[in-house]
C-alpha cells in the first residue's frame, strides 16, 4: 500500500514524537510512514527516539545559519516528503518555506485556537496565561501551517479541564496526555489521506 511520506520536525524532548512513533506502530497512522526527523539541535533528545525507532535523522542548526530554511527545504524535498508535522519545533517559519509546503504543514498547539496563541504563546507559557486568565476549559489544538504564528486553518481540536490547584506543569502534562498525543496522530492520518486521495487523482 502506498504511503504519504511524513518528516517531523522536532527541537526537544519528543514527547510528541514519541506519541506520532507510536501511533504508526499501533496503526492509528496507517496512511503514512514517518521516514525522516529533523530537529534544528544536536543535542535534541527527540533524535535518539527516532533513532531506537529506526527512523532516518538530519540535524539543521538555526543558529548563525543564513542557509538554514533552504537546507532544511532541500533535506525534505531529497526525501520526497509529502506531510510535514511540527513537533515542539521552535522555529518560526518564513512565508518563503510555508508556501514551497502549502497545505502540507501541521503543528500542534497547547490551547483551543484563537485562544492563547500567536507569537510568544509557547511550552509553559500557553498554560500561564491559561491559568492566569481563570479559564476552565483548555485543550489542544492540530492545524495547518502558514506565515502567521498559529494562523493557519484548524484541522482537530480537544478540550481538557482545567481544574482547582493546577499548576503550569501540572496541566501541560494533561493537556499532552488528554489531547495531544490523542489529536496530533489522528490530524496526521486524515491529512496522509487526503494527500493520497490527490496523488491518486
């Protein structure tokens, strides 16, 4: 069976990794095989799960690299990816590399879009202004990727309850169990088919 080719593009930890590597292996992502992981650090720890997974990896340092998108454009187009996700990648994208990729870029965000997004609105950050504004419902959000931070149109969304003495850290870690390693392998899946579904046009 033919699969989209998918790239996940990582900075951290790769929780979220971790959660895509294992959705794949229980066939929750059935229409597309993660063939390569790109993180922007070295010392990226998401790099030895896709390692012990047997996935390919490439490292593209941001810092003092002028170069930096166009190698990054020409490591995925050598790969021939077809989908590309944003793992806790902490890199805001030029217009120039989410136009080459159109329709082809998903992210995962700690909030409901529109609420606590955008630039600035990262990691803990997201689960600050969450707890600092009194909401009681928070969540996760799948979308697609453009040129403005968290701007692109939404694919999946899930609520998780904020509840009585939560910390930042304490519902960062609900919102990723109850939501993003929930949503983020089922984005991944509809969009592989989609894309399939137009290859095969």
């Amino acid at each position: 069976m033919q699969k989209a080719r998918i790239a996940v593009l990582v900075s951290g930890g790769g929780t979220n990794l971790q959660a895509l590597i294992n959705a794949q292996q229980s066939d929750i992502i059935k229409s597309g095989s993660i063939t390569l992981v790109v993180s922007n650090k070295s010392d990226a720890y998401a790099l030895t799960r896709a390692a012990n997974a047997n996935i390919k990896t490439a490292v593209i340092e941001k810092k003092g690299n002028p170069d930096f998108e166009e190698q990054l454009i020409n490591t995925l187009d050598a790969e021939g990816i077809d989908l590309i996700v944003l793992a806790g990648f902490m890199c805001i994208l030029s217009e120039n590399f989410t136009r080459h990729f159109e329709n082809r870029i998903i992210n995962v965000h700690p909030s409901l879009i529109p609420s606590f997004c955008g630039e600035g609105f990262y990691g803990l950050r997201v689960h600050e202004a969450a707890l600092s504004y009194g909401v009681k419902v928070t969540g996760a959000t799948v979308h697609f990727v453009n040129e403005i931070p968290d701007g692109g149109k939404i694919i999946l969304q899930k609520a998780v309850e904020i509840k009585e003495g939560d910390t930042p850290e304490v519902l960062q870690k609900r919102v990723m169990e109850q939501a993003e390693w929930k949503i983020l392998p089922e984005a991944c899946e509809m969009v592989c088919k989609q894309i399939l579904k137009g290859e095969e046009k």
